[in-house]
C-alpha cells in the first residue's frame, strides 16, 4: 500500500465528487483508499469518470460496509462526503460513529448541506425535513478558509457554492465596517451546480445560449449566507440575493452591491480586499474584472471592486466544483491534518474551457 493518508469519498458518483477525485490524484500527501457509491459497489470508477481512467484504471466503487471497515482501520483518515443533502448526515454519523467505537479518529469535511447550519431546527427550516444526525452538529463547523484561521470544532461543513462566491466578495467590506448591512447580489451559475441528473433546468439544448434567474430572493443558501457572514465578521447583514442559470457548465460570477457609509473610490475599496486577503493563497484581488475561464478549473478566486459615491461593488469569479466545493473541502482537510494549505490545489485554470 502507497504512503500517505487514506482519504474516503462518499456519494462518489457525482459531479463533486469526480472533483475530489481528480484533485487527490495529485495531491502529495493523501491517497485515495475508497470511493462510496452503494449502487454502483464493485464497478469501475473510470466507467463513471473516464476521464479519471488514468488516475484510477483499477479503483472500483465500495460500498458503506467496505468503508466503514477501512476507517475502523485506520489510525487517521481523510473523510470527504459528496453524498446529497438529507443523506450525508447520517451517513457520515454512522462511520464515524464505528471508526470511533474502534478507536480511531478519522477527520470529516461535509459537502452537502447537511452541516452548514448551528441547530437542526435551522436546517429544517430550509430544507423542509428533521437533520439527519443532530447530535453531530456540534462538532462541525461551517466557515470558509479564509475567513475562520482557527477551527474550532473536529469536522468542517463547507458552505455552498453561490456562498462562497458572495461570501468572499462581501465579508471584507462587512468586517471593516465599510457598507450599510444590506447587501444585494446578482449571480450567475454554470450547469454542473445542479448536479449530474439530468433535469429541465440543465439539459443543454434548453440551457444552451439563453440566461433566467431562479428562485428570486428565496434562494436556500441566503440564510447560510447571513449566518457565515455575521460569525467572520460580526455582522447581521440583509441579503437580497438573485441567482442566475448560465449557458456554461462550470463557474460562478457574482456581482454584491451595497451603500457605503462614507464616499471612497474603487482604489480605496481595492485596498480593503487586498490588505484583508493578504495572507490567502487563493485569493486573487485585481483592477481588472473577473471571468469565469480565469478560474474555472482551479480553487482561485478572483476578484474586483468599483466604487462612486456612496455606491459599492464587488465582483467575484470561482469554479463551483472545486473553490465552490471540493477544492475548498480539500483546503480545509489540508489545515485539520496539518499539511500545507495548498497542497494539490494549486494548478492554475485551464483557460480556455
């Protein structure tokens, strides 16, 4: 058996997850020991992902038993769960429940939603049925890298895509007291944030050269956008979000627009981001307006401002699947274990998706 920490990827057949697995094919110090999909167990991975085929020609899917035996196996584990929202909970409840009674220590970072909010009952409320492993909440904690240096808590909920993009664009101004607290977003998502089944809404003909927004100032990932804002930077914010579906298939742009409480100019505003992100390997802070083929591919994140008056904007590009998702999920592993933060996450965009 290869060198490294063994790393589990749990609802392994989706879009998030081929994600992981492109992205522990070449990380340095974590290896890929199972992938969980109990409906595809025993079939080959590359026929899911085969553009994966190089990475993985012999790795096939485990089921829930396989993995749980792995864990209680092993001294320390890397535990990614791309599993759905209303699932992941409990599964990852029920592993780590075993590799505990056996003694060991696995560290958890939760994809879905299942562990970004403080209380079941705030959970319910979005998602409409009971948390699946309430007892759990507790030790998870929902944050993005850059905005929460130390974790308090053993396991990470990782925030939503459109999250991470508004939340990165919108804290440093928050933080530094800059904005009135109501902040309105436009955002734009490419189809693989609505997974890999097919639906009305990402079939490509239908999707394919038009733009629509969706569930206008109703979105879900509002409520974890105000509840992670307020724990970086103290403050109860308004959001009025409106998210769009775009003709492309992966990437997120979004534009936060807020009233200043004093005029600035963009340098100013540009100022502010750069000195709060000074320290973030991820975070790129530019005079020039962010795209989408800056990033997409890539766990960086780009962004800009523009300033008149006492009217702000800032504008931020990420990949969805990766700084949106698995690649923030990987950052978080990298710091809970204690390598360096970038380990292999730091390939540039492909440029030309």
């Amino acid at each position: 058996m290869s060198a490294g920490i063994p790393a589990v990827v749990l609802g392994g057949s989706g879009y998030v997850a081929g994600e992981l697995l492109r992205l522990l094919a070449g990380h340095p110090q974590l290896r890929l020991a199972a992938v969980m999909s109990d409906s595809l167990a025993g079939e080959p991975v590359a026929g899911t992902f085969p553009h994966l085929s190089s990475a993985y020609p012999q790795e096939r899917f485990c089921s829930e038993a396989q993995v749980r035996k792995l864990l209680c196996e092993a001294p320390s584990a890397a535990l990614f769960s791309a599993a759905p929202h209303g699932v992941s909970a409990s599964l990852i409840d029920r592993l780590l429940a075993a590799a505990e009674e056996a003694g060991m220590a696995p560290r958890a970072v939760d994809v879905s939603a299942d562990f970004r909010y403080a209380s079941a009952d705030a959970y319910a409320a979005v998602y409409g049925h009971p948390h699946g492993a309430p007892a759990r909440l507790a030790q998870f904690s929902c944050a993005l890298p850059e905005h929460l240096p130390q974790l308090p808590t053993r396991h990470v909920g990782h925030p939503g895509c459109f999250a991470t993009a508004v939340l990165l664009a919108s804290v440093p101004l928050l933080a530094a007291g800059l904005v009135q607290p109501t902040l309105f977003v436009s955002g734009v998502t490419g189809s693989t944030g609505a997974g890999s089944k097919p639906v009305e809404g990402t079939h490509h003909p239908l999707r394919h050269g038009d733009l629509y927004s969706y569930s206008a100032l109703e979105h879900r990932h509002v409520p974890e956008i105000i509840a992670c804002a307020r724990a970086a930077s103290g403050i109860e914010a308004e959001v009025a979000f409106v998210p769009h579906s775009g003709p492309f298939a992966r990437g997120i742009h979004v534009t936060v627009q807020a009233v200043l409480r004093r005029p600035l100019d963009s340098a100013t505003v540009l100022g502010t981001l750069r000195e709060f992100y000074a320290s973030a390997p991820f975070v790129r802070v530019s005079g020039r307006a962010p795209r989408v083929k800056d990033v997409a591919t890539s766990n960086y994140a780009q962004l800009s401002a523009a300033a008149r008056g006492t009217t702000v904007a800032v504008l931020c590009a990420i990949d969805n699947l990766v700084k949106g998702a698995a690649g923030g999920a990987m950052q978080w592993m990298n710091r809970m274990l204690g390598f360096p933060e970038t380990a292999g996450l730091t390939a540039p965009a492909a440029g030309w998706t």
